[in-house]
C-alpha cells in the first residue's frame, strides 16, 4: 500500500546527516510525526528552542497528504480562521506531547518555545531545497517566483520557502493563494528589499489585514499574498546567535524610544532603545529584544514604545549588557511615530 504522506515528505525532507545549524523558520518533521518549527539563531547544543505547529490527531481537522493532524497557533472559529493566543499555544505544546513539559534550564527569551532534541528529528526542511521541490511539483509556482525574484531585486536562488509550503502543502484550495517566503541576504540587501515593500504597500490594495490585524511587512503581488522572513546570510551580522541570558528582574514596565531598527525585521528583533524608564526610573540608553515573531517588522526608528517585559542581562563572546526582554508582542504597544517611509 502506498503511502502518500511519506511519499511528499521525502521529496522536501533532508536527512538530519546534512544539517549544519539550525536557521530560523525552519522546519523539522519529529519521530512521532510531529512537525516543530525552530525560530531565532541561538540553541542547545543537539537541539532548538521552537514551537510545535501540526501534531497527529485522529480527530484533527487538518489533513497533510492523508494523515489528521492538530494545530497549535490556529483554529476555527464560527468558521473564522483565527490566532491562538500565545500563552494558551504552549498549553497546547503539552498537551501534545506532555515530554515538552520539561523548563529545566530553558532560557527566559524561550518563555513561549519548548526545547526540542535534534535526535528526536527524522529530516528538517531546508528553505531553498523545499522551494526547488516546489516548483518541481507545482507548475504554477516557477512564474510566481520569477515575478518575485524580479519584484524584490533578489536572485531566484536566495529565495526559499516556509510554513506548510516547506513540506508541501497547500494550505488553501486557490493556487498560490499564501507564500510564505524567506529571503537570503546581507542586513542591507534585506533593508533594500524592506524598503520596496514600505513603497508598493502604500496602495492600500497591496497591503494585508488578516487576523484582525494589519501585517507591515506582507503584501499581495498578483493575487498572491506574500509573507516574507528575513533569513541572515552572513553569520557575522546576526547579533544574537552565541550568547547566554540571565534574568534580573521577572517583571517590569518600560517606556522608550526606538533609536535603531537595524535588526527589527528578525527573530529575535534587537531595536537600540533612547529615555528608556524602567519602573518609571530613568535608565538611559538600553537595547530592546523581543522574542516573538508576530511582531516583526512593526516598530521602527523614531517609535516610541511601552509595555511591560523583563529586564536581563546578556552574554556575547565580547560583551555583558543589560537588555529589556519582550517574549508576548501583546504586553508592549507602539505610538507609531517613526518614519516607515
């Protein structure tokens, strides 16, 4: 008996053999099936701090290549697509698989991540290989990309995919209806790119308002709505890949201004704070790190920001520092006075 689910998946998956690190938004499909998604550049050895997104439920709702799977970040609700709030998607991370109830050593920007173990994975979706497969398999994809490519100003071959498209699912029935699309590149071929976006999204037809939200970073090009993830090419630029974080203060309130929006559009988003207040004291100049990935792209250079976070301190190969740390976008708001032009 032939069995499709494997049948797709080995065509996407790479054998675990391959792997050289764990890049942002990737993909792993575990043993038991499931599928974790890794975010940010900073994990354990022989493992990652990510999420569980699709698990096998006989009773799920969601269907990949003929096996039931559940979701933990979207449901239906009243026949409406909606976000499940952060804090209830680890609940539902337990649930699943109650051995992801271990915190013992979990840092405090994995508030909202479990640990998983790289041995526990079977292959991983790597970016621009599940994109290739892709347009092997679909053929309306190639043109998509093509126009894409020349849209952004990026060679084909930097560009990849994530999100179900990694391992080849369409998530709707109309083809090309979401791509979820990472982009290769230096920080400022990612600023040029950011900047092309700011521009074509000044047509209100272009931009994109899903899940009650407007999202600053996606557009529709053709129809197609294009959800782009900054993927850093170059190791040396990424600022936060090899350092250790200890908590100083489990909950405060902050007010500043954002200074430096270099690295806003990654996971983790790192923004050069001015007239920062913690707890209503003046502090100074401090950076800001947030860890969850439905904020990206948001605040920009000139915003003022409060909310309430943590306060830590971190640990580079060549520096110790205080930071403010944010791990729930819904704790902090934006007056929005910055340029995005």
């Amino acid at each position: 008996m032939n069995d499709r689910f494997f049948e797709v998946i080995n065509r996407y998956m790479l054998p675990m053999e391959k792997l050289e690190r764990v890049v942002d938004s990737s993909y792993f499909l575990r043993k038991n099936l499931s599928f974790a998604f890794a975010q940010g550049y900073c994990h354990p050895r022989g493992g990652f701090y990510g999420k569980l997104i699709n698990y096998p439920d006989p009773r799920g709702e969601l269907t990949i290549f003929g096996r039931r799977y559940s979701n933990t970040n979207k449901r239906l609700v009243n026949n409406v697509l909606t976000l499940i709030p952060i804090g209830e998607q680890l609940e539902l991370h337990f649930r699943a698989d109650p051995s992801l109830r271990k915190r013992e050593g979990i840092p405090p920007f994995a508030e909202y991540h479990t640990v998983f173990t790289l041995s526990d994975c079977c292959g991983y979706f790597e970016h621009r290989h599940s994109l290739r497969v892709a347009m092997e398999m679909y053929p309306w994809l190639p043109p998509k990309i093509e126009k894409l490519s020349d849209f952004l100003g990026i060679p084909q071959e930097r560009l990849g995919t994530t999100g179900s498209l990694a391992y080849g699912r369409i998530e709707d029935a109309a083809e090309g209806d979401d791509i979820d699309l990472t982009i290769c590149g230096s920080i400022e071929e990612h600023r040029r790119v950011l900047a092309t976006i700011r521009k074509w999204i000044t047509n209100p037809a272009h931009r994109v308002f899903e899940f009650n939200k407007f999202w600053p970073m996606r557009f529709f090009l053709d129809g197609t709505l294009i959800c782009p993830f900054f993927i850093y090419e170059r190791p040396d630029e990424i600022p936060l890949s090899d350092f250790t974080m200890e908590l100083v203060n489990e909950g405060v309130t902050f007010r500043g201004r954002v200074s430096g929006d270099r690295h806003a559009i990654y996971l983790p988003m790192l923004l050069r704070m001015e007239g920062v207040c913690v707890n209503g004291e003046k502090t100074g100049d401090m950076p800001l790190i947030i860890y969850d990935s439905s904020v990206r792209g948001e605040f920009v250079r000139g915003d003022l920001l409060e909310g309430r976070g943590k306060l830590v301190r971190v640990s580079t190969p060549g520096d110790t520092f205080p930071a403010l740390l944010v791990t729930n976008g819904e704790t902090m708001r934006s007056t929005g006075n910055g340029s995005r032009s």
